[in-house]
C-alpha cells in the first residue's frame, strides 16, 4: 500500500479536511492503490467497486498525482458533466494540485456554423418546418456571444428540440478542413483544448470513435494518454459493436437529400443537372419504405423480402447516380459539395452490401415501420477487434463499474471485452445492506411468460406502494410491459391518483426525474434507461419494483447470432451468454435503490424463476447482501418503521 495514498484518503488527509461528509473507505483505499499501480506498469486493470465504495475518487486522486496525462471516459453526458463540474474540481482543491481539465463531448453537443446557414437558407426558402425556422433566429443570437458552441448553454431550447439536428454537425455530414467555416469551428476549439490538458472528460462513444479512427481532420486524443480510465465499463462491449458496424436508414438518406438541396442553394446552384438525380433519389427512398411492408418490425436478413433487396439495391444505384450528378459542382471551394459525394458514395457501397448473401463475421437486420426503413450490420463477437484496438494505445487501462462480475466471476466481461490477461479485482459496497434494505420476493404471481404477468406484479405492488406512501420506481423489462402497467395502475387508482405518477414517454428522462425529486413521493414507471445512471438519494426512492428477470429480447438478431456461435463451438449459450447479461443488468436495476449510507428500502423482484430455476440463485447470489422475505406483512412493517423514523429525524 502507497503511503501516499494512505495520507491522502487518511482521517487527516487533505481529502478529509477540505470535503463536509467525506470518510475514509478501506475499499476506496484499497482501488486507488490497484489503480496507481496499473497506471505506473501501464498495464489492465477491471474493478468492480460496489455502490458507496467510491470508485470516483479511487481513480481521480491517483490520476491527478500521477503526473501522467489521463482520459476519463463515462458512459453518459450527465456522468461526464458530474465529473468535471463536481468532482474533479473538489478533488482538485483539495489536493492543492491545479491541473488543465477539458470537457469534451460529441459533435452533436457542439453549434456548427456552417450547418446554420444551411438551415437559414432553406429557413427563407420555406423549406424547414415551422417549430425548426422559429428557432434559427434564436440560435443565431447566442451564436454571437457563445464561446464554446455548447449546445446546452442555451437553455431556452431543450436537448431534444428539433432545430439541433440542423444546427450541429455528425460524421457524416461534417465537410472538415473544407469547410467554409472551419476557422471558427467549435469542435475544433474543443477538441485543440482537450489535447492540450492533463486531464480529458469524454464518454464511451467518443473514445470509440478515436479508437476507430471516426474523426479524420480533428486530431487523436489517445496518442498522448498515458492512461485510459473507463467508468460503467460494462456498457463497453456493446457501444464497441455499435462502432465496428454500420447503418443505412431512409432518414439519414433523406437528410443526405436535404443537405444536397441546401449546399445547391447556398451555392446559387438550383436549377442544374442535379434535379433529375435528386428527384430520382427521393422516390426509391420512398419506393424502400413501400417495399418493406411499412409495418412495425423487425426482420432477419433472411426474412427480408426480394421486393425489399430490389429497392436497396435501387437505391444504391440512385445514390451514386446522384454523386455523379454533383461532381461538377465539386470545385475548388465547394469542399461542402465534395463531402456529399463522398456520403453517398459510402451510403452506395453500404446498401450494396445488405444486398449480398453472406455476411462475414456478422449479423444484418433491419428495423421497419409505416415511414421509415433502417438497415443494421454489426459484428457478432467485437471482443477480438477491441482488444486489438485497445492493445494498439501505449497506455494504461482502468475498466470500472459497479456491476461487471456475476458473483466473484469476471470471465462474461472479460470474453466479451477481449480482456483475457487483465488483472481482476472486485470490492463489496461498504453500506449496511442487511439492515438498510429488504429483498422481496412476492408470492401467488403469474409466470413471468404468462399474459397476466403484468397485472400480477401491480397487485402485488399495490399494498408495498400504499406502505411507503408513493416513493417507487417501478421498472419493467419491455415497453410493451411498461405500458400494460401504467394502464393497471390507472385502473386501480383512477384520475386522481394518491401520489403524483410519472410513466416514461410522458417528458424527458432528466424531467421525470427532477419532477419525481422534487414531488418527494411519486411513483415513476420506466424500462431500460431508467435501470442505471439514475441517482435519487434519500427518502424520496424507497420502493424498487422490477417486473422480471431482465434476459435479452429472445428476437435480437446479434443476441442470436451470439448465442449460436457459443452453440457451434460446443459452449452452452444460456450460461455463457444470458445469465451473465441478465445478472448484470438486474444489478443495475436493483443499485438504483441504495445510494446513500442513510438510505433504505425494498427491491421488489417479480420473477417466480428467482426460486423455481437453479439459475435464480446466481442471480440472488450476485445482488447485495439484503435480507430476504417472501411476506407482505413484513415489508410493510420495515416501510412503515424506517419512514417514520426518517421524518420524525427530519423535523
């Protein structure tokens, strides 16, 4: 053990001194010592750090004194802006140790100016909705005065507003070192000053795009880390399988169009040969909605009718016909131009390729509704193609979560990672679960694949609920799961329901959970995203209700693709591939309940499997150590005792 540390995380530490609340944590310790030891051997470490270890600081205080220049990747922007608007700062003050820090998100978080006049002209040609052109001219204003292009600045408009699509860039249609504004450029300027720092905030699909090389003409990050730190590590696998495939969908096309229709007029360029070409697009993007059926669906690329491969192999055509078409526009100073040809062009040979037979090394499928058609290709297994990518940085590698083994065993995260030779190590949350939490395990429930199943678990829920006065999350494993029980729920309680009731769809994920905070005894159904990233301390969240165990959807092409491969090569996929996954994700959605050493409360699990099956006590086995009971009675009771002890506290 670093007698550095010792004194740093010690009783009389700096840490100690200057943060109200901060206490010295063995497991804490104990992490950043692992942690400093990687970063000086530049070697590969995975930690499980159970929630209240501190796994934050675990890894911050050794990067700041390392002297090294460090990468911090996080698995959302609410994770990223935590990190560098709270606890890097804290950490900073207190070790007296100022050092160059850089937020750096994606593209689509940052203003693009040249993309704005795209959207003011077409704005003045009519050809933006209403709600889109009222918003310009807002956006115009603040780019004025803004320094950074942040997106988020603007608070008058919301993250999901409908004029950032057209007013910030992607890969895809950023034109780069040809671009008429690319001196002002604010991705740029934020990519030139995240180069320059010691320490670098980004997140999991940034850090990709740099390992894969997505973002020519802007500088690598990485050749300069000296160590890569990736917190909610257990997302990695499946962000990295996103990033070594690819997609075709009508939308991208038809803003590919769009685009086309907004350089031509900015360039005062209307009228020329490109019209019979774009006209001829447009129609067989709409012909590849009609030949998909227009249903809601998902299909295998075996179930893909010809019709279907007809009109993608059509379209492939078009594109490139209409690349062609705008090679004579594509002069000096028409950089703009130039990068669309290049967009189609990789569009063209995309489509092409959902046309062949055969798929090497991995999985096609697409997703299809009444307006709309989008075409996947991912890679069955990324495990070999990350390594690689990983193994190819000259740099330590730190992976953390508070949910990456299935019991004491890493083997699932370290197959699907690539990450047969990196050290393990795991350590236990040091609250008091056996006194802090009970686990509920109803009786007299429907099967979980019964069409009551749902009806069942809002019963049971009902007399926990009316015990804790609202204070719940209830998280279901599907949508349609979700919306049958927000529907029970109406029905049980009516119009006027006795606690406020919030039901994903109903506002943003960061609105729901603010109304839900601030309510103090609401009850917020939700599905996946609400499962992890979701913090609520205190006794505003004191009921966790999880529907079922959470097993992958059955019809997921990869997830089939995967479960076969284990299958041909003499492996059993339920145990390798499922469980695993399934523990995981149940960990997660159990850890939105105790966040805090003060906190308390029930996870209710609606599952029969969890005592009928062999296989539910590797799930019950992996959870905290809470105590266990199959009785109403009892659980009302610790709701109602430990409520009204926090509230006679409280006054």
């Amino acid at each position: 053990m670093s007698t550095d540390l010792e004194e740093l995380f010690g009783v009389n530490g700096p840490l100690a001194r200057a943060l109200p609340g901060y206490a010295m944590r063995d497991g804490q310790l104990a992490m950043a010592d692992h942690v400093s030891a990687t970063m000086a051997g530049h070697d590969t470490l995975v930690v499980e750090a159970g929630t209240g270890t501190g796994k934050t600081f675990a890894y911050l205080v050794p990067a700041l004194t390392s002297g090294r220049r460090v990468i911090i990747s996080t698995g959302t922007r609410a994770l990223q802006d935590q990190l560098y608007h709270r606890a890097l700062p804290a950490v900073c003050g207190a070790l007296g140790r100022p050092v160059r820090v850089a937020l750096l998100k994606g593209r689509a978080n940052y203003l693009c100016r040249h993309r704005l006049e795209l959207a003011e002209q077409q704005a003045y040609s009519r050809g933006l909705r209403r709600e889109v052109a009222t918003a310009i001219p807002k956006v115009r204003a603040w780019s004025h005065t803004t320094r950074s292009g942040d997106i988020a600045e603007l608070s008058r408009l919301g993250e999901q507003d409908p004029v950032w699509p057209w007013v910030t860039s992607t890969r895809e249609n950023c034109v780069g070192t040809e671009c008429p504004k690319y001196d002002e450029c604010f991705v740029l300027a934020a990519r030139r000053e995240a180069q320059a720092a010691d320490i670098v905030v980004v997140n999991h699909y940034l850090l990709m795009a740099d390992l894969v090389l997505k973002e020519e003409g802007f500088g690598d990050l990485l050749p300069g880390a000296d160590a890569i730190v990736i917190d909610e590590a257990h997302q990695l696998p499946d962000v990295a399988a996103q990033f070594l495939g690819y997609s075709v969908s009508t939308r991208q096309l038809a803003a590919i169009a769009k685009d086309v229709a907004g350089e031509l007029l900015l360039a005062q360029q209307m009228g020329t040969g490109v019209d019979a070409a774009q006209t001829g697009f447009d129609a067989q993007v709409g012909a590849l909605v009609s030949a998909a059926g227009g249903m809601d669906a998902r299909l295998e690329h075996s179930q893909w009718p010809e019709c279907m491969i007809e009109a993608l192999a059509g379209l492939a055509s078009r594109a490139a016909e209409l690349g062609l078409a705008l090679a004579p526009l594509a002069t000096d100073g028409q950089g703009a131009i130039a990068r669309l040809r290049e967009r189609l062009a990789e569009c063209a040979e995309r489509l092409e390729s959902f046309t062949r037979e055969e798929a090497d090394g991995g999985v096609r499928w697409a997703e299809t509704n009444a307006r709309s058609v989008s075409c996947h290709y991912a890679p069955v297994d990324v495990a070999s193609q990350l390594s690689a990518l990983m193994q190819a940085q000259a740099s330590a590698w730190i992976l953390t979560s508070a949910t990456l083994a299935v019991g004491d065993d890493f083997s699932h995260f370290k197959r699907r990672s690539g990450l047969s030779h990196a050290q393990c190590v795991r350590f236990e949350s040091p609250f008091d679960f056996a006194g802090q939490a009970l686990l509920y395990l109803p009786k007299g429930l429907d099967d979980a694949g019964s069409p009551g199943h749902t009806r069942s678990v809002i019963a049971a829920a009902l007399p926990v609920l009316e015990a804790s006065g609202g204070r719940a999350f209830l998280l279901f494993t599907s949508h349609r799961a979700l919306r049958e029980g927000a529907e029970e729920l109406r029905r049980a309680w009516g119009d006027k329901p006795p606690v406020p009731v919030f039901v994903q769809g109903d506002g943003s994920r960061d609105q729901l959970l603010r109304l839900f905070r601030e309510a103090g005894n609401a009850v917020l159904l939700g599905t996946g995203s609400f499962w992890e990233g979701v913090d609520v301390r205190g006794t505003a969240l004191s009921v966790v209700v999880i529907d079922k165990l959470p097993f992958a959807a059955p019809d997921d092409p990869l997830l089939k693709a995967r479960l076969e491969e284990i299958r041909a090569r003499g492996g059993n996929p339920f145990f390798e591939e499922q469980v695993p996954q399934a523990v995981i994700a149940l960990k997660q959605g159990a850890g939105r309940l105790i966040r805090d050493e003060a906190d308390f409360g029930v996870v209710m699990i609606c599952d029969t499997r969890l005592v009928t099956k062999g296989y539910g006590r590797a799930f019950i086995t992996s959870l905290p150590p809470m105590k266990r009971t199959r009785e109403l009675e009892e659980v009302q009771q610790f709701l109602t005792d430990r409520l009204a002890a926090a509230i006679h506290e409280s006054i």
